[in-house]
C-alpha cells in the first residue's frame, strides 16, 4: 500500500465505508481519504464513522477517485464532482454495467481508469473484486487500484472488459443469492419443527462451515459433495430431490439473468 495516496470517495454508502474502512485498516491517513455524496446525511456518517475529509475543491489534487455510486447516478455524480477530478488522477468505477467508453466520455480527457465489482463482504473484509484496467491507465495505477481493492478482500483482474458482466453476476450478485439459499434452509428446517433460533443457527453454521472447508480443501466441490454423500443414505435422498427440480440449472439460469441484466444496463447508458 502507497500510504501518500489521496483517495476520494464519490458517493458515501455502504461500499465506500467498506474500502474505506480497509484502507485505513491497511494503514492509509484518515485525512488522506476524502468523500463527498449528494446525501448530506451519507457524509457526515462517513465522515463521523471512519474520521474521513470531506472533499473539496480547494484540496489538494487526488490520486485515486472511487465513483461509488448507483449506475443511474454516475453520469450526474461525474458532472457535479468533476472539478475535483484531476486529469492526472486514478478514477475506480464500482458501478455494475456502467462500461469504460461511457466513463471516457462522462470524465476529463485521458484520465486513467480502472472498472470493477466488488462485492458486500467488503464490508467484513471478506470481499472479493474483478477489476478491468482501460488502456490509459498505468501499470503503476494498476498497482494503486489492485492495493485499495485488497484492502476489503482478493482482487481478480480479467483482461476483456465483458468479462466484468460476468463477474457482476456471479460474485457481484452472488451474495443475495448465498443468502437466499440460507433463508430457504432456515424455512425448511423450521418446516421440520426446528425452533427458529437452532434452524437459523444450523443454517449459518453449515453454508459457513461448508465454505471453509471448501476454501482450504485441495479437492472439487463436486468431490467434497460425494464424500458427504453415502449411496442409498439421506443425503442422496436430498441431491435426488434437488436435481429433480434442477435446482443447478435454475442457479445457471438466474446467473445469465445477472450477466444480461448488467449489458443491458451498459446499453442503456452508453448505446454506442
């Protein structure tokens, strides 16, 4: 980590304090990262929670400018902050589907920037990014966008740009679909006459114990699967069900929806 870097959040919700919060955790000034949102309620609580600057134009110029705003909003929250833009600066877009051409066309001439989507377990530290780099920014840039990433979580970097619609789908997304597949557990534990207090703890307790030994196991998922499963057992009861409603493909089906969905908004925003 650059601990020189000026960094600058536009827009101050909840991705904003999660990269926030890891780069100060990652040893980055509190007064070397700056905000600003068109919520004045956002700031002050960015700016109360993590002992942030708010920006200004008067400041110093900024190395790195983080757009964290919805996609609907980054062509207005670009408009309204470009003073505080320099052309030399670093500009990271978190926004899901929002593609660099737009973002050229929305920012000063030239400026280097770097797409990506992470995801909310930034906010524990746990997350993980797919990043794109345009051809203007620099390697040493990369190095600055790869630092602030990792500071909520890994970072993975694809070299083609639709490759990000993609990642949105999966990880970008992919927690609401971690937690609805918690919830649908909870409710069939409860459907078993569980109280709701073990359903809900069985539930956590096993998609989190599963995870681990999954991370740290030199075996597949699809070998991990057959080890849990005996041959005529209850578990095998369960996959038969399971792949009787093709629970897998659904998931494959819901992940395209994802990835579409995210063109799609790419299109609206930036026909071209």
């Amino acid at each position: 980590m650059n601990k020189t870097l000026r960094v600058g959040f536009i827009g101050a919700g909840n991705m904003a304090r999660a990269l926030a919060g890891g780069l100060i955790a990652a040893g980055l000034p509190k007064e070397q990262i700056f905000a600003t949102d068109a919520k004045a309620q956002a700031i002050e609580a960015l700016c109360k929670s993590h002992g942030v600057v708010p920006m200004s134009p008067s400041g110093a110029a900024l190395d790195v400018v983080i757009i964290a705003v919805k996609p609907n909003d980054v062509q207005t929250a670009i408009g309204d902050a470009r003073a505080l833009i320099s052309p030399r600066a670093l500009v990271i877009s978190i926004a899901a589907g929002i593609p660099t051409a737009a973002l050229s066309a929305w920012l000063p001439a030239a400026v280097a920037i770097v797409r990506a989507m992470p995801n909310t377990p930034a906010l524990i530290g746990a997350g993980i990014s797919g990043a794109f780099a345009s051809s203007t920014a620099s390697a040493s840039q990369r190095q600055d966008a790869d630092d602030v990433l990792s500071a909520a979580g890994e970072v993975i970097w694809v070299d083609d740009e639709r490759q990000l619609d993609a990642v949105t789908a999966v990880s970008g997304s992919g927690p609401a679909y971690v937690f609805y597949l918690i919830e649908a557990l909870e409710a069939a534990a409860l459907a078993q006459g569980l109280d709701a207090g073990t359903s809900r703890r069985l539930a956590l307790a096993t998609f989190a114990g599963a995870s681990r030994l999954a991370s740290g196991a030199q075996e597949a998922p699809s070998r991990l699967r057959e080890q849990v499963t005996s041959k005529g057992g209850t578990t095998q009861a369960a996959l038969d069900s399971l792949g009787a409603d093709d629970v897998a493909g659904a998931l494959k089906r819901a992940v395209a929806k994802a990835r579409a969905r995210a063109e799609e908004l790419g299109r609206a925003y930036f026909p071209s």
